[in-house]
C-alpha cells in the first residue's frame, strides 16, 4: 500500500471511530435523559398474590387497567403478581423503578417490608398509592375498606348463622397473616363483635392466607377439640374458608364457616349451604379510586379530590386515604348484592351442579 493510501485509510478510521464515539456519547446522553425525566405514561401496578383468593387477577387488575385508560387514554399499566413472595414483589418493585416508572399502586404482600422500598422510591421522586393494605413507609395515598368493619361483619354475620346457639358455641378463629395488617384489623374487629356473644373462642391460629395451612390448622384443632367441641369456624377469607370446608366435610362435621372476597367459588358454596357468608368489598369502587389518585399523582393533581380522610400506619401519619365500605354477603341477599352490582351474573353462579340449590335460593 503507497503512502498516500496509508493516510487515507487512517483518515477514515479516525473520521468513523469519532463519529462511533459521537454516537455513543448520544445514546448515553438520551438514556440518562430518559431516566431522569421518567416514564409519565405509565403506572406500575402490583398485585400480592394469586393462590388463596381469584379476585387480584379476575377484578382488581382489569379494573384498575380500564380506570386508568378512561382517565389517561395513551396512558399504560405495567403489572405484576408477586405470588406470595415478598422477595419476588421486592424485585419487582425495583424493576419498575430501574424502568422509570413515578408512580406505582402496591398491594404488599408483606406490608412491614415495604418501609425502606418507600422510603428510596420517595429519594427518587417515585410516588406510591399502598392498594387494599397500608404499606410502611411515605405513601403518597392510601385506598381500601374499613378493615375493622370488614372483621366486625365476619362477626356478626357468624353469630347471625349460629342463631339461637350462639351463646353456647364455642368458635374456632383461623386468621389470616400476621405480616398483613389487615388481617389484625379482621381479627380485632371479629372479636370485638363476638365478645359477649358466644360462648369462649377455643382455638386460634393464623392460616397464614394459605389454604393448605388453614386446612392443616383447622385439623389441628378437630383433632385437639374432638369433632363437638366448637360450633362454628371464622376463617378470614374465602380461600381459606374452602379449605376448611373440606377438612370439616371429611370429619362429618357441620358447622357455620365465614369467610371474606366473594369469590365466585364462594358465592356457590354460600348457595349449596356449605359457607354461611362471605364479605363483598366492591372492587371495582376499590380499583378505579386507587386508579384516580394513580393518575392524579401522576398529573400532579392533588389526591385530596379522591382521598378526603387521613390514617396513620406505624411508620407515617396523616396520610391521605379513602376508605369504602363493606357488605356481608348471605343466601337471603346475593341478588342484591353481587348480582345487583354486576359482579357475577346468575347463570355464572348456577351452573349445573349448583341449579337445583339456585332455584331454592331464588336466583333469577
């Protein structure tokens, strides 16, 4: 090769290597850019678990994705399930941030883990709704049900099926997860309404949300009261409850058991007698407020519109919070309940092996 192909081999390398470097330094400078300024399209949504209740992947997910695209049209939702793993929702959680998201709704699987995760979201400008449970650490706004009304209705509805017998029953608690707080507002509103009522609570654990362990502690307790020695169960949800059922069927023991979601499974056995209740919490109202402060933390507008009460959480107080209001569930009132409201439709419920018990139940 002569000289002068030499220098113009070399000038071209050197033109194509600065113009590779300019290239680089844009795309760094555009990826920094897009990190800092956010993602203000999207909304982060995640969801606790899938295991013990349908509901979070049947109502609360879809309705929340529908709200939030009639109040921001080319807005997204980005959503996770965190099946039962506090680690894996941590992760999650993580992940949304790292994509840029600045707002993100948490339904915490294990709500006294989330203080720090708050905490460094809140540093990095990310604003978090705490959805269904009140998540430590410095939410932005908080949406759910009266936990402690939700616990007393459990109550009062499992006194309502022990009727005259109340007085005398002797009633087996099985709660839900320690780490959720909600399962200590169940607990304590229950007792509360049961205080007085019956006889002496025999038997308590929690069935940590988790129907295989509701169905070993119920066991234990048949086991360790013999097969007369309650006369009613509280389960603090469905899934749970169904477990239960189970294990008391095949003891031969019938007693009232409650429970609380209003899954459709839990709607059929409410209608064939084998659960005295369940606890409806409308979750579309739930899901498309938690999608209103969502976009409204989002647009920067304030959640005082939306969220007009305030709770403190053992981390925090005074944060902006709506709270709605339950409804027991029985026989006597499904259609003006879940029908009523379009949550299930009748031939949803009355499939073929529960027609004969619909048409006792009236359901039409």
């Amino acid at each position: 090769m002569n000289a002068m192909m030499r220098r113009v081999v070399i000038g071209t390398a050197a033109v194509s290597m600065a113009l590779g470097m300019a290239a680089c330094g844009k795309a760094g400078d555009d990826k920094k850019d897009s990190a800092s300024s956010g993602d203000t399209k999207s909304i982060g949504l995640l969801l606790p678990e899938n295991a013990s209740s349908t509901r979070y992947e049947s109502f609360d997910k879809p309705f929340i994705e529908a709200k939030v695209k009639a109040l921001c049209g080319d807005c997204t939702v980005k959503y996770s399930n965190a099946e039962g793993s506090a680690s894996k929702q941590k992760q999650q959680f993580d992940t949304l941030i790292a994509e840029g998201v600045k707002v993100i709704i948490l339904d915490a699987f294990d709500a006294t883990s989330t203080q720090s995760w708050v905490k460094d979201a809140a540093a990095k400008g990310v604003k978090v709704v705490a959805y269904d449970r009140l998540a430590t650490g410095p939410v932005s706004a908080y949406v759910s049900f009266d936990n402690e009304k939700v616990g007393q209705l459990q109550g009062e509805a499992l006194i309502e099926a022990l009727g005259a017998k109340a007085a005398d029953a002797n009633v087996v608690m099985i709660n839900g997860d320690e780490a959720d707080p909600n399962a200590a507002y169940f607990k304590s509103g229950a007792k509360k309404a049961l205080e007085g009522k019956v006889k002496k609570i025999v038997y308590e654990a929690s069935g940590e949300w988790k129907p295989t362990v509701a169905g070993q502690k119920i066991g234990t307790a048949v086991t360790t009261l013999g097969k007369d020695g309650f006369q009613a169960v509280y389960s603090a949800n469905d899934g749970m409850a169904a477990a239960i059922i189970t294990q008391l069927k095949a003891a031969g023991i019938n007693v009232p058991v409650g429970g609380q979601d209003a899954g459709i499974d839990a709607i059929q056995r409410i209608v064939s007698g084998d659960q005295a209740y369940t606890i409806y919490k409308a979750y579309k109202p739930l899901a498309d407020s938690a999608a209103e402060l969502a976009v409204n933390l989002l647009q920067n507008k304030d959640v005082k519109a939306v969220a007009s009460s305030t709770v403190d959480s053992p981390t925090d107080k005074g944060i902006p919070a709506k709270l709605l209001t339950p409804k027991v569930v029985t026989k006597a009132n499904i259609n003006d309940t879940v029908i009523a409201d379009q949550l299930y439709k009748v031939a949803d419920i009355c499939t073929a092996d529960y027609a004969a018990a619909c048409a006792t139940a009236g359901l039409k």
